[in-house]
C-alpha cells in the first residue's frame, strides 16, 4: 500500500533530514576551539580512554572538521594516541596526559571561568 505525504509533511521530511544527527538532539551551538580542547581532554579524563570515534561522538564533533585539533594536542603531549593491530583493522585509542590535565585544570578552567560559554553564567560576581 503506497502512503500520500502532503507538501506540509515532505517539507518537514526535508528538514529534519538535512539537520545533522548530533543536531537533532542536542543543539550544539558554535564553540570556539578552547572550549573544544577543553572538552576533549575532559571526556578523556571522565572515560579514561576512547577510541576515535567514541570520542569525537562524545564530544559533538566532526572527524573530518576536527581531526587537526587531536592531532596538535597529540604533538603538545596534552594526549596521547596508542594504535594497535586487530586483524585488518588499526584501532586508535586516545588517553589524557598528566600534561594535558594541568593545562585544563591551570589554564582552560581559569580561562572560563573569565569567558564562559554562551548561555552559562559566570561563577564569578562583578558587581
């Protein structure tokens, strides 16, 4: 049996399947690329360790988009990325380094803590 959609539910059809599906359930504003890094090293040090995917899911990003940044904090030894033989497959697993937990506890979380996201408020009182 063939279903008829109207133009009012086609157009809704469209919509939604050209919203990416990170979008769909939890809208993800613009973030600049500390609170990205930010993000990163903080899933890292909540899972211990995650593999590509897991963690680009986990923190909303896009692999394509994203990848420089894992691999600037791979060079500044913030993380580290241990790859290992499964047959045919290379599985690359990412962990926090102990450098990479001190940049985010002495500089990301100060930084803000000064500039915090949109939509959150200050912890600090400048009246």
């Amino acid at each position: 049996m063939l279903n008829i959609v109207n133009q009012t539910q086609i157009s809704t059809i469209v919509k939604v399947a050209s919203v990416p599906i990170g979008m769909m359930t939890d809208p993800k504003k613009y973030r600049d690329r500390i609170y990205i890094v930010k993000d990163i090293i903080l899933t890292l040090s909540e899972y211990g360790h995650l593999n590509q995917t897991a963690l680009f899911s986990f923190c909303g990003l896009n692999i394509t988009k994203h990848k420089q940044i894992l691999d600037n904090l791979e060079q500044n030894e913030m993380i580290q990325r241990i790859e290992t033989i499964d047959g045919k497959r290379t599985i690359t697993i990412f962990k926090v380094t102990q450098k990479g937990m001190n940049f985010c506890h002495e500089i990301l979380e100060p930084f803000e803590k000064l500039f915090p996201r949109s939509g959150r408020s200050s912890s600090l009182n400048l009246e």
